[in-house]
C-alpha cells in the first residue's frame, strides 16, 4: 500500500517537472520524451432541469489558435540544413536564433525577429551554414575527376594555359530553357605570354584598341555575334590569332611614318644622334666614326618622354659632360 | 702683377672719378684702388682681406670653393670695358653705383661653369653652357662673371645683354633689302656693334684680325678682303642702314677665324630662348606678327651658337621673363627652348642656378651690413628676411632696397 502511494507521488512529481522542463528549455533529440496527459477524473456532471432560453448570440470571429513558434520544439543537435535547405526569405519561427534588427527610438532595444520586415528584406546565408556546404560537397565528390598532376600551383596552371575562357549558364523554369546571353564568350589572356618584336607590339596594341588594359596587362575580347557559345567561342580565338599575325605584316606606307607621327621621342631618328655623332667624329677620319654611347641616348630620350624634372637634367647634364669630356 | 701695372696706368681716370665722389684720400696708394676701400662706409675696415665675406682675388679665373659666397671687386675699368653697354641688370647697376663698388658675389654656378671653360679642350667643337633658373636667381650676374673672366683670358666677347628686347622692344624694324621677307633691326644691330667694339677694341687692335673675303654692301660701298676685322665694325656703325648685315658679315668672320686659331670666342647670350620663341613682337608690312626666324640678327647668332666650330665657347641663359604670357610654365630649359631650340643646342650642358644657400645669404646680409645699407635692424632680422626673401637673391636685393 505505502509502495503504491510513493509510486503514485513520483510519477505525479515527475510528470509535473517535465512539463515545466518542456515549456523552459529544450533538450537532446534523444532525450526528448514524449509526455502523455493522464485521464482527468470525470466531473460530476449535473443535472439541470430548467431549460433556459438562450438569447441567439451574435457570432463571433473565431481567430484560429496560433500555434507556439517552431523553434520551441527544435533540438539544439538538429539537422540545420534540413530545416533551412534552401535560400528563402526570414522566418522567425524557424529560426532559433534571438535575432533583433531595426530601428526605435533612442535607448529602446530593436525590434524583435517577430514579424520584422528589416530582417525579411535582407537577403541571407543560413542555407550556406559551413555544415550544409560540407554536406554538398560531400554529395557531388563522386562526380569529380582527381587534379591533374603538374597543375598544384596558380602559377603552373596559368603558365600551361595561358587562356581564359568564360561563359555563364542560366537555369530556367520555362517552357524554353534557352537564354540569349549563354551565348557570350569572354577570353582573357596577358599580353607577355604573347611573343612579340617592337614593332609588332606596336601594331598589335594599335589593332586591338582599348581591349588591352594598360594597368593590369590584360587582353580582353568579348564575342556575342554569333547564335550560339561554339560560333562565338571559334571567333574569338580566330580575333586572337588574326591580330597577332597581322600585327608581324608591314605594310609599304608604314615607312611613311614622319617625326610627327612619333608617339615617343626615339634618340635614333632624330637630330640629338646627328649633333652628337657630328662632335665626336670632329676631325675623325671616316674609318674611325665613333657613334653616340648608349647612356646618352638613354638620357635624351628619359628627358624628351618623362619630361623635365632634376633627377632627368641632372642625368642629361652628366651624360652630356661625359660625351663632350669635359674634366669636371 | 701685369694687370697691376694695368691698373695704374688708368690711375688718373680713376682717380678723377674717385674725387668726384669725394674720396681723394683712398687713392693716395695704389693698393686701395685694388682693395675695396673706395667708399666713405668701407673706411674703417683695414684691408679685403681681412673681411669674411670679401676675397682680394679680383680675378675669376683664381676664384676657387675658398671663395664661395664672397664679394670681390671687378675693377671700374674693366666694369666699364665689359658692361657699359648692358650686362647687369638694372637695379643691381643701380646698387652698385649706390654703394659706388662693382662687387659680385662668387657663386657656385660661375665656379662650376668657369672650371669647365677652363678645363675644355678648344680644339674641339665648341660646347654650349646653358644656365637656367627660377626668375632673380643670377643667371645673368653669373654669365657677368663668366664674361669677366672672358675679357681677362684674351676671349673675344660676343655678348647679348638681353636678346628679348630684340623680339619685344626694338628701336626700329624696316624691311631686310637683301633677304627678301625678312625684317632688319638697324639701330638694335648697330647698337650691339658699339657694345662688341667697346668690348673688345683693346683685343682687336692687339690681334690684328682680317676679313677673309670681300663685303660689297651697295654700289660704293665695300669692305675689301683683308681688311682689318674693326674696319668692319665701324662701318656697321657708321652706316646703320647697313648694321645688320654687317654684324651677320662680322659673326661668320669671327667663326671662321676662331676655327683657324687665330682668336678665341666667348659667346654670352641672355635670354637666348627668345630665338625660339613662337612670336615676336614686330610687325610685317600686312600687319601680320613676324616669327624670330624672319629678323635678320637671328640667323647669325644661332649660327655661332652652333656646334660646327673650334676654338670657342658659348654660355646662354634661358630665362622665363624672355618668353611671354603662357609661354612661362616652367624654368626648365627643354620647356623655354623649345623642341626646335632643344634641337639646335643639343648636346648642351646645363648648370642650374638657384637661390643662396645659408653661407650666401648671411654673406649677403653682412654685405649690405657694412655698406651701412642695412642699419638700425633689430635682432633676428636676418631670420625674417630669409623667411621672407626665400633666400631668393632678387626678391632680397627688392625687400631691403631704398623706398
């Protein structure tokens, strides 16, 4: 009898504490017990003999009950991405997290995640959790091909292939799964891989025009006349490679190129080497021509196409004293 | 000792300037007219020597880095034979008729440039100095140095106080009646003829240069073939009509003479830039601008600064002043002369000229202190002045002149 009677106390006790474990703080999935209410005692129902007259009641809204946020029942060990699999918007029942975000007035504390239209506008990364990528990657490992070997380092793979190709790829839920801009082909290559003389470099720059990027030495080109990726992929390469052979052609009016036309001051063709060569081979004998050294030129050609400054004349000035001999 | 001798024997000139200043004691021996005791202020101090901003040397050609940043005197009668005719700027004339001294302050900019006219080798092409600066830093007081030690070395001068006023100011421009299109500047050309004669008539006449060919300047009038090179210059000033083809005539002469070893040149010209720049300030018979290439003086002096001969040397300043309104960016010399100037000097050796440095400046400042043309100052006045001047010799030589 006294056994029954603690028993009966216990599972009461017991009962009565899970509850209020359940409603506070949530547990371990495994932990997690599933609480069965016990049978209330039946009231004791009365009689009534009078039927009284109910006045018709006007009818009221019934509000649906709102059903406790989901988080309340979430383990702490929980399969993230299974609740989050996807990017969607904020939803504060989904989310354990005590998230607030908003603006109020001066020492208030910010809204709360509960119907929060700050945190439904921003767009977020809780389907990008470290665990869910992991997972991902983990699925698609068995569709990858090991790296090729020779290729570890960026500066390896850029130097076998020099080229970079880039497209995009559009995924629709429409009746087409095309879209026009698949069809767009950008390469890029540095313009060093490329061999060039001085004069073809010249050419070259001048054919491709502004595809050249001057700060980061890059060559650009950009196809999307053709239908499909293949065609304008071809064409790009065949831009690519017409311009570097064309750029080694002379043509016979290239000769024609006057002073004027120069973009740079070049010491060769101009009368700096003739007044220079002029005063060295001052009485030589036409056997003996001495031709300008190569530090003058240099000099010359620094203080026409940087421009003046001191470090430039202070250079020329000595280059000059060297060529003329003049014992300082 | 001989150009001691030299200056005794124009004792009497000077000293009848002297007494117009009313300082007949100092010539009483020959010694003060060398040093610098010719002034009432300078009267108490001993001798030259002994002051820390003078040096005695009044020859440029023994002025060496003992020297820099002092005063040293050039004497009247050399002041007179160099730049009666230009040279010095005007207000420094003015100084110095007011502290009655020719003193220049030996700088390294003349160093540098008269240790490499020294050290050259004649027989080679003659090398161009191009001096440049910011505007007042003594360009042309350093060419005035240069020119000194020119006229004591035996170089024939052949100098342009200002080639600019060519271009911007001339007395008269009439039409050139042997080049057809080009504009002839008679009384400026003849002018520069008195300034060469007046340079160089001592050297001339101990010369005995000739004319190498014949000079038929109209109907009757000629100068024969070995005839002596004054000849020349007289008739040029004698008959202005004739000034600027005579002085074309005279440059091509010198060259050629210099070349056979005859003489040595010393080319000075000031604001030489000015032969490149775009416009000139004439006007042709259509009113139109003429261009610096159309006057005839130009064509000659670019001719004797060019490199096609011996025996000579050429110091050209390139300034800022001799360009006009936006045409003065910079002091740099590739920027003043010019692609085709650049062209014309190349290879020049350029010798920057710029501002005092400490020593010259305090130098400067005792100068003016025992000329008495500073007095009453009050302590720390040099720091404001150098704060002020930028330790700029013109703008300093503007702060503490007369009001």
């Amino acid at each position: 009898m006294a056994t029954n009677l603690t028993r009966l106390l216990e599972s009461s006790i017991r009962s009565t504490n899970a509850a209020a474990v359940q409603s506070s703080m949530r547990l371990f999935s495994n932990q997690q017990q599933q609480h069965q209410p016990e049978d209330d005692d039946e009231e004791f129902r009365v009689l009534n003999l009078r039927t009284i007259r109910q006045q018709a009641r006007r009818r009221e809204f019934k509000k649906e009950a709102v059903q406790p946020p989901r988080t309340k029942r979430m383990a702490v060990d929980q399969d993230w991405s299974a609740v989050w699999s996807g990017p969607r918007s904020f939803h504060p029942a989904s989310v354990p997290l005590p998230l607030r975000q908003g603006y109020t007035e001066r020492g208030a504390a910010a809204p709360s995640k509960y119907a929060n239209a700050e945190l439904m506008k921003i767009p977020n990364f809780l389907h990008l959790t470290p665990p869910a990528i992991r997972q991902q990657c983990e699925a698609i490992k068995k569709f990858c091909t090991p790296w090729p070997k020779g290729l570890e380092t960026e500066a390896k793979w850029k130097r076998t292939f020099p080229l970079e190709v880039v497209t995009s790829d559009y995924c629709h839920s429409l009746p087409t799964i095309r879209n026009p801009e698949a069809r767009r082909v950008k390469i890029t290559l540095k313009l060093s891989d490329l061999q060039f003389d001085a004069h073809a470099k010249d050419k070259f720059l001048r054919l491709v025009g502004e595809r050249f990027d001057r700060e980061t030495g890059l060559l650009t080109f950009v196809t999307d006349r053709c239908p499909t990726r293949k065609q304008n992929y071809d064409y790009a390469l065949y831009l690519l490679t017409a311009c570097y052979h064309e750029s080694f052609v002379t043509e016979p009016w290239e000769a024609s190129k006057s002073e004027a036309d120069m973009e740079q001051y070049l010491f060769e063709r101009n009368q700096a080497k003739r007044s220079a060569e002029a005063i060295l081979n001052w009485n030589a004998s036409r056997e003996e021509k001495v031709s300008p050294p190569s530090g003058y030129a240099e000099s010359v050609e620094q203080l026409i196409n940087e421009g003046e400054n001191e470090y430039n004349i202070a250079k020329y000035k000595e280059e000059v004293l060297k060529l003329l001999k003049i014992a300082i | 000792m001989k150009m001691f001798r030299k200056q005794f024997v124009h004792l009497s000139r000077v000293s009848t300037h002297l007494q117009r200043n009313a300082i007949a004691p100092c010539i009483a021996s020959p010694a003060a007219e060398m040093s610098t005791n010719v002034a009432p202020a300078a009267a108490d101090t001993s001798s030259a020597a002994t002051n820390e901003f003078r040096t005695g040397v009044t020859n440029p050609g023994e002025h060496s880095e003992l020297h820099v940043a002092k005063f040293y005197t050039i004497p009247v009668e050399e002041k007179k034979q160099i730049f009666s005719g230009g040279g010095l700027p005007k207000q420094y004339e003015q100084q110095i008729k007011t502290f009655t001294e020719a003193c220049l302050m030996v700088r390294s900019p003349a160093l540098e440039l008269l240790q490499y006219i020294k050290n050259a080798d004649l027989t080679n092409p003659a090398v161009r100095y191009v001096l440049y600066g910011d505007n007042g830093v003594g360009k042309t007081l350093t060419m005035a140095h240069v020119l000194h030690y020119g006229a004591l070395n035996e170089f024939l001068l052949v100098h342009v106080p200002w080639a600019p006023n060519w271009m911007k100011r001339p007395k008269e421009a009439a039409n050139s009646a042997s080049q057809e299109g080009f504009i002839d500047l008679p009384f400026d050309a003849a002018a520069w003829l008195v300034h060469f004669k007046t340079q160089n008539a001592k050297l001339l006449g101990k010369l005995q240069l000739k004319t190498s060919k014949e000079y038929v300047w109209s109907k009757r009038e000629s100068t024969p073939a070995g005839a002596p090179l004054m000849e020349l210059v007289e008739h040029g000033i004698a008959r202005i009509k004739y000034a600027s083809e005579t002085t074309a005539a005279l440059l091509a002469e010198l060259k050629q003479l210099a070349s056979a070893r005859q003489c040595k040149i010393m080319v000075a010209i000031d604001g030489f830039n000015a032969f490149f720049h775009p416009i000139t300030r004439i006007f042709s018979d259509n009113k139109q601008r003429v261009t610096p290439e159309r006057i005839t003086l130009t064509q000659p002096f670019l001719d004797i600064t060019n490199y096609d001969w011996t025996n000579g040397v050429c110091v050209l300043s390139v300034d800022k002043i001799a360009m006009t309104e936006g045409y003065m960016a910079s002091y740099m010399p590739r920027y003043l002369l010019g692609k085709d100037g650049f062209e014309h000097l190349d290879p020049f050796v350029p010798v920057h000229v710029g501002n005092y440095t400490d020593k010259e400046f305090l130098s400067y400042i005792n100068y003016y202190l025992d000329r008495h043309w500073i007095s009453r100052a009050q302590p720390g006045f040099e720091e404001q002045l150098k704060f002020m001047s930028n330790m700029n010799p013109y703008t300093l030589m503007q702060l503490v002149r007369g009001l």
